[in-house]
C-alpha cells in the first residue's frame, strides 16, 4: 500500500487554491487504458491528480473551489464502494474514505458529477480545466459553461473564462519539497542498485532481456512499482536506437551495453538512470575514448547545476565538451564554435542533455520563461545525460569526416538524477541523487 501522508497533500492544495484566485479548477484522474480486447494495462493515475489528492483510483474527479466556504473547497467525485465490482477489480475507498483518509471535504459517487457540477461551479469567475486530456470529464464541464453562459443574462451569474490549470500547479511541481526529495532520492536508490546488479551479472552470450528482468526484478522485490519507463538494455549498435526497448539481442564480447532504466515509486516518483560499460569487462580503445569524453562531459556539466544556473548552461557545457573532445579524436573537423553554431555534431548528438524530473520522468515545469532559460531554483532535480552514438544511421554533415568503421556501434550514454541545492545545505549547489550508481572508467571494467 502507498506511503500517504495526508498533509503533505493538504498543503499542496492550499497553496493551489491560493492561486487559483476566483477561479473553480476540475482535475480528473486517469482512466484506465485498454491494452487488447478487455485487457488492461496496469492503472497509472494521472500526476497532477496526484499531486493534489494522492489518491490512486480511476476515473475520480477533484474540484478545487476557491469561492466557497471553508469546508466545500475540496471536493472528490470517486467510484462508489460495490461489493460485487470489488470483487473483480479490487479493493475502492468509496465516499467515506475519500473523507476519512484523503481529506476532502465532501465526496459523491461518481455518477453524480453531471448532476452536481452545476452548483460546484455557480458562483466562480472562471474554470480551470485543461482541455484535450480527459475526454471522459471535458464535455460535462464545456456543457456546464455552456449551460452558465446560456443563462448569464438573467442570473448575472457564469465563469467568463475557461483557463489552464497546469501553469499554477506545473510551477508547483517543478520545486520538490523536501518529503518529494526524499522519494526520488528512494527511487535513484532503488534504480542505482538495479544498475550495480546488472554490471556484476552481465557477460558475453547473455540476452538483453536477461538483464532487463534482473533489473525490473529488483524494482519489484524493492517495493517499487516496476519500471518509470520501457528499460532500455541495448548491447552494442541497438545502443545508437535511443529508444531501443525491444531488448531481445544477444550480448556480444566485445560489445558495450548500454542500460537507461529507473523504478517508479509506489507514489509514483522516479528514478532516470543510464550506464555504459563492456560486456566482457575491458573497453577497446576506442570505447574508452568516447566513454571517457562522455564522462568529461557529464561531470562538466553537473557542475553548472546550482541556483541561478540554467538547463541550458547544463546542456552547452556537455555539448562543448563532447564537440572539442570529438575535434581531438578526429570525429569532427573545424573549429567549435562554428560546429555548434551549425549543428554539425547532430549526427553523433542528436539529444538534449536533460529534463526536469519527478512525478513524470520526463517532468512538467518550463524549461523557458519567454525568451529567457528559466533559472534552476533549490528543489528542482533534472537529469544530466550526455550521449555519443557513432553508427551510419545519418548522413554526416558537408565538411564534416567521414567515420571510420572502427568507432561504429558504440553508443555511449550516462545519465545521472541531480538535485538543484540551497548554497548553505550543499556547498557545490547540486546533490546527485544517483550516486550509487557508479560510473568511473575503473569501475565499468572488471
Ligand atoms: N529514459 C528516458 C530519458 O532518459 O529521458
Ligand atoms: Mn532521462
Ligand atoms: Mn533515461
């Protein structure tokens, strides 16, 4: 069962309603989806839901009303307690427990949303509800604005505006609390000792999948829900398919394994972790060249990360790193700047280097306010995860060298979680929370 801390929750709709000034905000939660015919995939709730109830049932709807009384601002619409259907999907809260353990202040069956929306929302300037995700709940919130505007002249009384909910309550989730950073500090913990474990058991002859299901094994037999995201164990050229998750091959001698994978919490928080190391224990030289620049290009990074940093000095720092260390290794021709510039390395750097992470791993927050990076505050974690892929997959660019054979197939990527500190808890201005997770070129050999 989840760790549920009813406070925690509480207080992040108060600071919701607090800025949602007169606005009335419907947050539904996820459906569950079809996998094939009556077949479901495992139930994922959705994460600004979840944020604001910590409730983990389907189909539910949360009502925020700043403009009522105390004691009607928080209200859940949830699937009702029925013996017979709990018999076949599990166990439900039902009205009373969305009361009693998720705090809301009046709950109802589900099927009385359509009924008493109308009256939820009389009286409020606006409805915050994020259009084109929930198709279930959207046109009974459109038929009720509808329905007030139809009748605004004579009641005098209808929401002039239907506006986002998610820029309030993504700029809340982008800055982790300290309870947040202790689960995804739990989630890099878990996800960390799945990359040791794949390491020690990995050798030439193994398949992909092998590997996979000691690491997702481990996610499981920690507690943690399974996998954040589909494993990525890519041995060899699969390595430079930056979404291989077929994870089928066999693991050549000779080969690196690339392995991107995290563990998603009982509560949903997540860990993002890549590592690179050689099947058979040793890298070639030329392995160990592009594993150490990718290396040199990740710690240079993480060490932009601090306060008043930006995810874009993050990225340019690596990318500096891996065009000069390219130019050395005759990867790249000319000089940096104008490589950059143009786009040139894009055939052997095609991605970012990271992302804000958190209840999403590829998180919500902006990344840009208008035309300026947005600053890296204390409580933001986002990945820092350099790559090189060398295959022939893309044209090189005009004026660029053509690549030898004897650097292709290696993919190359690392990836660590990194928390954006206060000065005075951390010195340097960042935390790694992926730590256990080693990553030195000693450490990748055996
Ligand atoms: N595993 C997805 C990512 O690294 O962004
Ligand atoms: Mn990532
Ligand atoms: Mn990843």
């Amino acid at each position: 069962m989840i760790t549920f801390e009813s406070s925690i929750h509480a207080l992040r709709r108060e600071n919701f309603l607090e800025q949602l000034g007169a606005a009335a905000a419907v947050i539904p939660a996820a459906a569950l989806v079809t996998h094939h015919a009556d077949c479901e995939w495992p139930f994922r709730q959705d994460s600004d839901f979840f944020y604001l109830t910590g409730f983990d049932e389907p189909d539910a709807v949360a009502l925020l009303l700043p403009h009522r009384p105390v004691g009607e601002r928080y209200i859940l619409f949830v699937q009702p307690k029925d013996a017979a259907a709990e018999v076949w999907t599990g166990f439900r809260w039902g009205t009373e427990g969305a009361m009693e353990r998720y705090g809301a202040d009046l709950a109802h069956p589900l099927d009385e949303l359509s009924q008493r929306l109308p009256e939820y929302l009389s009286g409020a300037e606006a409805i915050a509800f994020r259009v084109g995700r929930h198709p279930a709940v959207e046109p009974l919130v459109l038929s009720v604005w509808g329905r007030q505007l139809d009748s605004y002249a004579r009641s005098g009384d209808a929401a002039l505006g239907l506006v986002a909910p998610t820029p309030i309550l993504h700029r809340l989730r982008l800055r982790k609390d300290s309870y947040e950073l202790t689960r995804i500090r739990e989630a890099c913990r878990i996800s960390a000792e799945a990359h040791e474990l794949a390491r020690e058991i990995t050798h030439p002859g193994m398949n992909e999948s092998q590997v996979q299901a000691a690491i997702e094994g481990h996610f499981r037999s920690s507690g943690a829900r399974g996998p954040a995201y589909g494993s990525i164990v890519a041995g060899g050229d699969n390595a430079c398919v930056l979404h291989y998750t077929a994870n089928t091959g066999s693991l050549a001698d000779g080969d690196l394994l690339l392995i991107d994978a995290g563990c998603s919490l009982e509560d949903y928080y997540n860990g993002d972790i890549t590592r690179t190391f050689p099947v058979n224990g040793r890298f070639s030289g030329e392995q160990r060249d592009l594993y150490s620049l990718v290396l040199a290009a990740q710690e240079a990074a993480i060490s932009t990360v601090r306060p008043g940093g930006t995810a874009e000095e993050v990225h340019a720092t690596a990318l500096r790193v891996l065009v000069e260390g390219l130019l050395e290794l005759k990867l790249l021709a000319g000089e940096a700047d104008g490589i950059i510039e143009r786009g040139d390395y894009r055939h052997l750097y095609m991605h970012r280097t990271g992302h804000w992470l958190g209840l999403d791993v590829h998180d919500v927050g902006a990344y840009r306010l208008g035309e300026q990076p947005a600053p890296l505050e204390p409580g933001i974690v986002l990945t820092v995860e350099p790559g090189l892929y060398v295959s022939d997959r893309l044209t090189v660019p005009d004026g660029q060298p053509a690549i030898d054979e004897r650097w292709k197939g290696i993919g190359i990527r690392i990836e660590d979680d990194v928390a954006v500190c206060d000065f005075s808890d951390q010195s340097c201005g960042y935390d790694v929370l992926t730590a256990g997770a080693k990553k030195s070129l000693s450490a990748m050999e055996n």
